[in-house]
C-alpha cells in the first residue's frame, strides 16, 4: 500500500460534506448520515493495512506504538474542542447543560461516549439537537475498533501466523457483527446505531478490502467503472437514505459497498477524489468533522437553524474553523509529537487529557454545573426539566407494577392513578390533594401503556393490555370509595405523536386491538374510541372514575425553549392554538364524553387552567409547567390542584 493516496482522501471530504450538510439539513442530504460510515469503512482499511504490514515484517509489533500513533492524530484536536467549548460554556451554559457538557467531555475524551449517548437516548432524553458533543460518538466506536482490533489479531497471529487466515477469522467477524447489525437495528435502534458490536462490520469489512481489494490487479478500464459504480451507490445513499430507516441495517450495505468499490477502483486522479477541492476538503475533514456540529448545535438553541442565510454563514465558518483547527492544532501537532520519544509522547498526552480537561470538568460535574455563572432566572426555567417525580423510573417498570407497586402518602389508599408517562407526571400532584393525611395515592403508571383492555403494540407487545386487564380483574379487592384517576396521552396511540422528529412514527398506527392496521381508517378510530369507552366503563362498575382530557403537547420542549431563548436575549413563550388542539384530539374527546354518557365516568378539564380563549401556554409567569414538550413538571402538575381536589368532593 502507498504512503498516501488520492482516492481516500478524497473520500474523507465526500464523506464529511455529507455529514455536515445532513447536520445543517440542508435539502437533498437527507441521508448525509451515511458519511460516518464511509469514515468507518476507511479506518478498517488503514488500520489493517498498518497491522498486516507490521505483522508481515515486523513479530515485535507494539500495539503501544499502534496506539501512540492513533492518539497523535486524533487527540489534540478533540482536546482543544473539548477546551474552547467548556470555556465558552463557562460564560453560556446553564447549571444542567454545564454538568452535562462537563460529563460528554469525560467521556469524549475517554472514548466512551458513543456507550453513554445509547444509555442518555431514552424516551425522556435531552434533545440530541442540545449535545455539543454527541457527533464524538462515532469517534469513541473507532477507537474501541482501535483498541480491539490489533489484539485480536496479533493473539490470532501467535497461534497462526498466516494473513489468509486472519482474513477468514475477520470474514467471520463481518458475518457476525452485520448479521446482529441486521437483527437489532429494528427492535434495538439506539444501541445498534451507537454501539461498536453493530458497526464492527462496516470497519471490518473495510480491512478486507484491503486484503483482497489491493492484491487484485484490474484494468484501467474496469478500474473506472468500478469506480463510478461505488461512487453512484454513495450518492444514491446521501440523496435518498433518510433518517426514518432503522440504521445500520441492510440499507447500509450499500454506501459500505460504494465506498469498497472506491477503494478496490484505486484512482488517484479521480474527477470524483483526485480534485483540488476534494483533497482539500479530505485534508481538514477530521477537523471539519470536529467543529461543524457544535456550530450546528449552536443555531438549533438560539433558534435559527431554518434561516437559510445563518445556515450558509455557519457552514462557511466551519470550513473556516475547520481549517484553523487542521493548521495550528492537528497537522502540527502531530508532527511535534512524531518527532519526540515515546515517554514524551506518553507522558505528554496523559498530561493534556487529565490535567486540562479531566479533572476541570469533573470539578464542574461535581458542583452540579457551578451554579452562579449566569442569571438565576435562566437556572431556574432549565431546572423544570429535573423538576419531577424522583422515583419516576423505579416506578414505572411493569415488575415493580405488578409485584410491589409505589405508593406515596400514608397506610391508607385514597386513590389510584392509572395510565402512561402522563399519569407519572402528576401522580405526586394528587399524593398531596388527598384529604387525610394518612392516605396514599397507589401508583399505577407504565410508561407508553395506554388504559385499554388487551391493546397490543406493533413495538411493545401484548404486555401493556394485560396489565390493565389483569388491573381491572382485581377491582373487587380495592374498596369502592377509592376513586380512580385515568391519565393518558391518548392522542399519540390514536393519531401518532406530534413532535416534529417523531414524524415517522405517524404513519402506521402502532396500537390495536383486534389486528395491525395500515393507516389510520375510520375502522382503526372506531376500534380504539370502543376501547377506550368499554375500558371506563369496565372500572367505572365499581368505582367512581376520573378520565382527564388531553394535556395540550406543544411539540418543543418547553423549559430548553425558553432558557435558551433567555441566554440569547429574548423572551419566547410556548404556545399551542386552542384550534390545533381541538383538531388533534377529536377523536379521544369524543370517546371520552361517549364514556361520559354511556356510564358516568368523570372528565375533569384542565384547559381553563392552562389555556386561554386562543392558546394553551407552557409557562405560568415565566416558570415553565412542563418538563419537557408535552408532560407536566410537578409544578404544573401542582397547577391543576382544583382539578385533583374534585375526585374527593361529593359527587
């Protein structure tokens, strides 16, 4: 293999343009995502290149030589990122964001956050929009692929020193790690999408490219075509690919094969790679890859990331930057440290990484973002997000429902609230409405469940159904005077939810009864309002039952909104048209007051509490009652009290 070549670098700057303009969302790269995988697919090649050669000529390789020239490439210029952004965060940043960037830097700089970004992407995660850091993950994936790697196969090559047997050994791995890739991206999407085990093929894949791909001798005609053929799959993949697809799948065999093919075509003055352009670009991509999404993240928070001239000026900038990182940090530095013994490599690269960064943002993790550093306000509308139920997870988990559920209050039951995540948000909100002390609320919330006898999920299974069946089949147990309060966020089961990135959700319903529908028909609104109201009325035969109508959900998060919005010197309410509020929920109102009629159930509205005649409203006097886009905090929660204090009034 050559010192240097043309083609993969020119790879790197198609594959870092499509990551950026994928970021920006710039029409047309919709599927620009796929250029990390082009960035796996080369490393897997030098890599292995690097160790077959060393194993070839050299049976003292040193994985700790490997492992120095690994860190002069990538760590400086992640540690001065790492630096300005925590500098820069010390003068921005409220309490919550300050810890959480001071966490995503340790684990940046340690080569695990791809491990922690799939453990933080639940369904109450932060914004992926909000995480300076977050792009580092792909980065933490390749440096475990370091890591590993080498070992590997240097204990494969003590017992059998031959390549073609560690390219078999590694054809076994590619068959592996894309077989899981393929088995887990639908049901496991966030752990196959962050986690080294489901990307280990595409790096893998691009080590036997250079096996084979480098041993093949084509002629300079097949070299183009298949050089144009690889290049179209790309394409094909930036243009049409997009985020909806569960990924890396079967769908990302194809810019894997593009790239591959690429590869194998060998063209170093390729009018695809060989341009002035292109090397260039392939020559800071690393630092581009860098910069660009802070600035990214940057627009999504002050709220400009759809004005299409701010889009422009912060791609500029971020060549820019890129560029300066690349010639003051990146090139140079790893010519210093080329250029220095080993211990002094060592030594110098343990100091940068503990002395400069570690331990500055474990201080700041530990003192809970430094409170003080910006206006109290701003603290204050961020910290709504954390103001919640504290035993939410504990609780919320179907063992712990069905064996052991929470209770808050005292030894006696005063009321039972049943439903999702919805219901977990308030449920506090009526342990302190009871009328006796010496009562407790029983907490009976499972987070996407919805109250309806046997309804199954496409996703979840039949769990949810039997939990509300296996419920109602012990009411007989519970006294009668024990009120029950339904809560739900009915309209996501009937009509999708309505955040903007869920879209692909809205599609096909998820929820049924009898069988999976393809859309949402008539037939599909009619079997859920029948769910819904025979469900009521089933609990409602012998306790007296409380259906709450829809929280009005406002799509962005709330306390986010308006703390950034404060940090840049405005003031941003969130609001939701009483209108679009109606539209949304018709069909779960009109199973509601049709339960209403049907068996007496109660509907307690909270919509004069938080609406007015033309919108409903995230905030109260500045303070938000949400803490996130579409469940209350307890302080809204608290806000409804009049409503809670209705179920122990006599009816």
């Amino acid at each position: 293999m050559k010192g240097f070549r043309t083609d993969i670098n020119g790879l790197r700057a198609w594959a870092v343009i499509a990551v950026v303009l994928f970021h920006f969302r710039v029409p047309g790269f919709s599927g620009g995502f796929v250029g990390v995988d082009i960035f796996f697919v080369i490393s897997g090649f030098l890599m292995t290149g690097i160790i077959f050669q060393k194993l070839a000529t050299d049976r003292s390789f040193s994985i700790f030589d490997f492992y120095l020239a690994r860190s002069r490439r990538i760590v400086p210029s992640l540690l001065f990122l790492c630096l300005v952004l925590i500098i820069v965060g010390w003068f921005l940043s409220p309490s919550m964001y300050y810890k959480q960037l001071a966490k995503h830097t340790m684990s940046a700089i340690l080569f695990f956050s791809n491990i922690l970004f799939w453990k933080d992407s639940g369904y109450f995660d932060t914004s992926s929009d909000e995480k300076m850091l977050l792009h580092t993950w792909s980065l933490s994936v390749e440096w475990q692929f370091y890591i590993i790697f080498p070992i590997v196969l240097l204990i494969l090559w003590r017992l059998v020193p031959n390549k073609k047997f560690l390219a078999w050994m590694i054809i076994l791995g590619v068959i592996t790690s894309l077989s899981l890739s393929i088995a887990a991206s639908e049901r496991y999407a966030s752990a196959s999408f962050y986690l080294l085990p489901t990307r280990a093929w595409e790096l893998l894949l691009g080590g036997l490219v250079f096996h084979y791909g480098t041993a093949i001798k084509i002629s300079q005609k097949k070299q183009i075509w298949l050089e144009y053929i690889g290049i179209a799959l790309v394409i094909v993949s930036i243009l049409t690919f997009t985020g909806e697809m569960a990924w890396p799948g079967y769908f990302a065999i194809i810019p894997v094969a593009g790239c591959s093919m690429v590869l194998i075509a060998n063209r170093e003055q390729s009018i695809f790679t060989g341009s002035y352009a292109a090397q260039w670009l392939g020559k800071i991509s690393y630092s581009l890859y860098l910069w660009h999404w802070p600035l990214a993240v940057l627009l999504f928070i002050s709220g400009h990331n759809e004005n299409p001239v701010l889009i422009i000026l912060v791609l500029v900038i971020s060549v820019l930057l890129g560029w300066l990182s690349w010639r003051f940090i990146e090139d140079p530095s790893r010519v210093i440290l080329a250029e220095s013994r080993k211990i002094v490599q060592f030594s110098a690269t343990a100091v940068m990484i503990i002395g400069v960064l570690i331990a500055p943002s474990y201080w700041i993790y530990n003192l809970e973002g430094v409170p003080g550093r910006i206006s109290s306000q701003i603290d204050q509308i961020f910290a709504e997000a954390d103001n919640i139920n504290p035993l939410r997870s504990e609780c919320s988990k179907l063992k712990r429902i069905l064996d052991n559920p929470c209770t808050y209050g005292g030894e006696s039951l005063g009321a039972i609230v049943l439903g999702d995540s919805h219901a977990m948000a308030i449920v506090r909100a009526i342990e302190r409405a009871l009328p006796l002390s010496n009562q407790h609320v029983l907490d009976l919330t499972l987070g996407s469940c919805p109250t309806i006898a046997n309804i199954k999920s496409l996703t979840g299974g039949p769990e949810c159904g039997l939990f509300i069946e296996k419920f109602i089949s012990k009411l007989n147990e519970i006294p009668n005077n024990v009120p029950v309060l339904i809560v739900n966020r009915i309209s996501a089961y009937i009509e999708g939810p309505n955040e903007p990135e869920r879209a692909k959700e809205v599609f096909t319903p998820d929820s049924y009864l009898s069988e999976p529908f393809g859309s949402r028909s008539q037939i599909f609104y009619n079997e859920l309002q029948k769910g819904i109201i025979e469900t009521a009325c089933r609990i409602s035969a012998t306790h007296s039952v409380y259906l709450i109508r829809p929280i009005p959900e406002l799509k962005v998060n709330v306390p986010s909104t308006m703390g950034w919005s404060e940090v840049f010197g405005s003031t941003k309410r969130v609001t939701l048209a009483r209108k679009e509020y109606a539209e949304r929920h018709r069909i779960a109102i009109e199973a509601q007051d049709k339960a209403a009629e049907k068996c007496g159930v109660h509907i307690l509205n909270p919509l004069p509490l938080l609406c007015d005649e033309e919108f409903c409203y995230g905030d109260v006097d500045g303070r938000p009652m949400y803490h996130d886009d579409d469940h209350l905090s307890l302080f809204g929660a608290e806000r409804l009290k009049p409503l809670w204090k209705q179920m122990f009034e006599p009816n």
